[in-house]
C-alpha cells in the first residue's frame, strides 16, 4: 500500500495551532518601533509548545493552566482586582495594549493569591529541608506554598491583550535571572550576575548591567515574559527595541541586585 492509500491521521487541536501561528522573527534591520510590533505579535500568539517547568516541581505539584481551568476568567478578575487594591501586579508593557497579570491559585482549595502575595512568599518561601540553603532555594525552588491546605503550586503569569491571549510559568527575580543565566550557559556565555564585568559598584550596593537581548531568547516565553514583567516602565521601552545593552541599562533597575524579591 502506498502512502497515497493510507488512512488520513486527525491533527490534535495543539497541531493544529501550531500550523496556524504565525512566525514573528526579529530582524536585525528594524526599527525599534517594528521590533516592539513583533515582540507585541510575539506574546499574544498562543504558545502552543510548552516549556518544561522550570525550578522544583514533582508530580504532586500543580501547575496553574489557565486555559484549562473552568472558571478561570472569573478567577483572573479577582485576581486583578486584589493586584489593583493593593497597587502591585497587573504589569503593563509600555507601547503595547499588553497587560501581564499573575495567574496564582490554589487548585485543590481554591485560594487565591495575589502578585503581592506572591512575592512576598518567594521572598520568604518555607523551608525546605531537601535543599542546601536558602540562597539555593530561592534561586531553584519555584513552587508556592498554600497555607490553607498546605500544599504546593507553581504560579503563572498570563498574558492579556483585551482577552487572554497566552500563558506561561511565574518566576521571581532570583530565579528569571538564574534560568537566564543557565540558559545562556549552555550556549557557552556568561551573562547577567555570572559575569563579573556586569557588576558595577555604587559604594552603598552593586547594579547588574543588563547584557542579554529578547531576541536570543524566543524559544524560551516564561523568561522573556517574566523579564519584561520585572522591568520598569523607564527601562522597558529600551528592552522591547533591543537598545537595553548599548544603553548601559541595568537589570531590573539601579539597586543592590541581592535584593531581587
């Protein structure tokens, strides 16, 4: 029987996806205006490819996946408004109608936690005996701890145009910047905290120049995603149009870069 003969195979809907996103490449030759386009595109097109969970996860933890979530617009709102009560969260990428919103709920008791909370538990999280110390664990341990039924979660962040558009893992600082710096790595470069010439002393604390581009990482959404979450507004902007590293800019923002909760 020749191929022409065989049976058609039925495409899963996640195929199907794939086949219809559309490829946004970055260009070398565009303009920091089109380049923020792109990345716009970037976001907002459904990763259909989901990356491995980055951090601590075992088969007890839950992941939280909005799109599969009954109920999971209505959870969002609330989670929205708490951001916007307590005046945190809800990150808006300046030049763009994209919104990133923390997607943080327990799925076995259905606790709700905002952005606030969040980081405020990765800033603190509960002791686990298993790993080394707690610089390890902040670093490496991307699970979140319900205290009302005392187990563990791995937040998302999704992100909005209008509706939801895509989904991808929640990260804290620390750990945006350790997997970037894996990352990065493995393609045998030193970047960020890993390379001395990116620490720069102020005499009351160091800065870390921000050395990588958005571009050198588009098969990697959670981090590009969680980077942009964590820049400034003021620094945002040079991010999106890839001018961050001839500008000097430093990651996150001028602070002690220890201090990263």
């Amino acid at each position: 029987m020749t191929n022409a003969h065989l049976p058609g195979r039925v495409l899963s809907k996640e195929e199907i996806d794939h086949l219809l996103t559309p490829i946004c490449p970055w260009n070398s030759d565009d303009t920091p205006e089109e380049r923020r386009a792109v990345i716009e595109r970037y976001l907002t097109c459904r990763f259909t490819a989901r990356e491995d969970p980055y951090g601590m996860c075992g088969s007890n933890v839950t992941i939280c996946r909005f799109f599969d979530t009954n109920g999971a617009e209505e959870i969002l709102a609330t989670i929205e408004q708490k951001n916007r009560e307590q005046g945190m969260g809800n990150h808006e990428i300046p030049g763009t109608n994209i919104r990133i919103i923390n997607y943080s709920h327990c799925q076995k008791c259905g606790a709700v936690f905002s952005f606030k909370d969040v980081r405020d538990y990765y800033a603190k999280p509960r002791p686990d005996p298993v790993l080394a110390s707690g610089d390890h664990q902040h670093r490496n341990d991307s699970r979140m701890f319900c205290h009302v039924c005392q187990t563990y979660f791995l937040p998302s962040l999704v992100i909005v145009d209008d509706t939801p558009k895509n989904e991808v893992q929640c990260l804290c600082r620390m750990q945006t910047v350790n997997e970037i710096e894996k990352y990065y790595s493995q393609k045998g470069r030193r970047v960020l905290t890993a390379a001395k010439r990116n620490i720069v002393n102020f005499g009351t604390g160091n800065a870390i120049l921000n050395d990588v581009l958005l571009d050198e990482m588009t098969d990697r959404p959670a981090l590009v995603s969680n980077l942009i979450n964590y820049t400034p507004a003021h620094l945002a902007l040079n991010l999106l149009d890839g001018t961050n590293v001839s500008k000097k800019d430093y990651l996150f923002d001028r602070r002690d870069w220890r201090v990263l909760q």
